[in-house]
C-alpha cells in the first residue's frame, strides 16, 4: 500500500516526522510538505507563480521526501500529478501542531489538503495533536493514528471518504479510548488589535479569546475529557434540503 503523507506546517515539523517514522514501518510512503509554515491556508492554491519543488533528506526517515513551495493542497495535486509513481492508496496529512476541531476545518490547511485527496477519489485521513506539556505528545500520537489506520483502512477505501482525527496532549496511560463523534461550535472570538501608523494606515494583529465548548458530544468536549476524537467530513457543501425550496423563490 502506497501512502501520501503532506502537512501544512512544514517539511521540517515534528508532526509529520514523527507519523512518518511509524507509517513507514510497514508501508511505501512518499512524503511532500511545504517548505515552510502555511497553517491556516485553507484550502487555496498557487495560481500565478511557478511552484518551486526540491528533494529533500530528512534525518532519521527513510522515505522519499519532497518540499513545495506551494500550499498544502498543492502538495496533494503535485505529488499525484508530477512525484509519485503510480496509485496513491490513501493521503495522509498531519500531524498538525494544534487540534483542528469545530470551525477550525475550514480554515485548516491540514484537513483541506486530506479533502484535496478526496477531490482526486482518494480516501484521506487528517490528524492533528493539541499542543501541551508532556514532551512526547507527537509520538503518541503516531502511534495511535497507525492503530486508527489499520482498524479503518478496510472500510476508509470502500467509502473514499475523509475522517478527521485529533490526539489530546497526554501521557499514553492517560488516554481514555476513542471517541466518533460531531465537530463543535466556534468557540474561538478572534479580534484584531490596531496600531496606528499615522492617519491613512494602521496595522491589525489578529488575537483570540478562547471560551468553554458547551455542547456535550463533540470533539471539543471528548478531547477536553480525555479522548481521541474521529469525525467523517464531507465536502460538497450544497444544502440539498433546501434546494426545492429555493426554486420556488424563483
């Protein structure tokens, strides 16, 4: 089975290593990550400038590995159209340093760069970590998406579909289990603070408060508790519900 892992933090981030090192145990995988942070991306692409591509070693991996220029969905559309030879079975993309939970999926490059593998009718997984104290958060981590992994690949490729996965920051004896479950609810109230730089320009630093998920069952809530959380997303957007009731507005 052939993996394609990409990120959005970067060639050299420790998420994406430290899966890499697990996955490639048992699997061919071909690495292809943006040369530096692009979190946030979202799921854009490089349309007006050449995408620069180099090979790269990474210490420690044995794969071969790729940084782009590009987002993290480029590093999906390069990869199959230009790096790796024949099928890509499965993308998989992470580890992001941070959750990507609630609304955080529309906006994280990570998860748009597994639905970007979808869009190509490849099933993909996005994993993301919170960022905490214990010092082996990202190992641990690795280690449970490779169970994650073997326990779904079955199923994952029947239903080319996208399973969102996030790991708490904990020790592995501290983990409770797994949790299938909804994403949240916005609970981040970004605002921007202005400096002022005479009368005609000012400069917005974007800041955030960070309030209780309230909803019971999602992933912000099993995360909070102790546990891994998987949600299925899905990428076409289309309302079905209301589209008869739309063509009677018209």
């Amino acid at each position: 089975m052939r993996l394609l892992l990409v990120n959005d933090d970067g060639i050299n981030a420790i998420g994406i290593q430290a899966l890499a090192k697990e996955f490639e145990k048992d699997y061919e995988v071909v690495i292809v990550a943006p040369e530096g942070q692009r979190s946030a991306a979202g799921h854009s692409i490089t349309l007006t400038k050449p995408i620069l591509v180099r090979k790269v070693n990474i210490p420690g991996i044995k794969s071969r590995a790729y940084s782009i220029s590009g987002s993290p969905a480029d590093c999906v559309r390069v990869a199959l159209d230009k790096l790796v030879d024949g099928q890509v079975d499965v993308v998989l993309s992470g580890i992001n340093l941070g959750l990507n939970v609630g609304a955080d999926v529309l906006y994280s490059g990570t998860v748009s760069a597994a639905i970007e593998g979808n869009i190509y009718k490849i099933p993909a997984m996005a994993f993301s970590c919170e960022l905490g104290e214990e010092p082996n958060c990202f190992e641990v981590a690795a280690k449970h998406a490779k169970e994650i992994f073997e326990k779904v690949k079955e199923d994952l490729i029947k239903n080319n579909i996208v399973l969102n996965v996030n790991f708490p920051c904990r020790k592995e004896e501290d983990i409770k289990g797994i949790r299938v479950c909804k994403i949240g609810g916005i609970v981040y109230d970004y605002y921007f603070v202005e400096n002022r730089n005479g009368e005609d320009e000012i400069t917005l630093a974007i800041k955030g408060r960070h309030n209780e998920e309230k909803e019971e069952e999602t992933d912000r809530f099993y995360l909070r508790e102790g546990y891994i959380t998987i949600t299925p997303l899905h990428y076409d957007l289309t309302n079905y519900n209301l589209l008869e009731q739309v063509k009677d507005w018209l």
